[in-house]
C-alpha cells in the first residue's frame, strides 16, 4: 500500500521511527529512565537511510517506513495481537 499523487509525482510515506537519540532525547532519559521506557534512542542517520531507501524503491511498495527490526516486529504485533501486546505496551507509556 502506498500513496502517489500522480499529477505531481509527490509520494506519500509515513515514517514511524522509535526514540530518535537527539539532544532532546538524551536530556529526556538523563531525567529519568522512565522518562523513556529504558529505551536507547535510534541514531538520526538510520531514520534518513530508512527513508531514502523507502524513496529509492520504484514502484513504491510500503506507505509505512521502519528505520529497525524492533520498531517494525512491534508495529506488526500490536496489530495483529492488540489484545495480548495492549498490557505491555501499557505499562511502558504509563511510565512516562
């Protein structure tokens, strides 16, 4: 699934990192660990490499972009297992 909008030749992706590990992100985790889920951040340039690799593929295949596996096998279980992945994904937002 993807979007083009053909007159313009734009296409339409929807990237979907986890934590990035900006400057923002690192004051957020040096706050606190809860502040984010005890997660390390994704470095900047694997979510541009992502993208530009998305961009690259003609024809397009994925509206949704992935910069790691991580984000991308969670992203697939929350939506094929809501119920069960709801009570530990749960617990790690509430944290916050």
């Amino acid at each position: 699934m993807t979007t083009v909008l053909v007159t313009g030749g734009v296409v339409i992706r929807c990237v979907c990192p986890r934590q990035v590990d900006t400057p923002g992100f690192r004051a957020a985790a040096a706050a606190g660990p809860s502040a984010t889920g005890r997660m390390r951040g994704v470095p900047p340039g694997r979510v541009l490499d992502a993208v530009d690799r998305s961009l690259a593929r003609r024809p397009a295949r994925d509206l949704y972009v992935f910069p790691d596996p991580l984000t991308r096998a969670v992203a697939r279980a929350r939506r094929w297992l809501p119920g069960p992945t709801a009570r530990p994904v749960g617990r790690i937002t509430a944290s916050r």
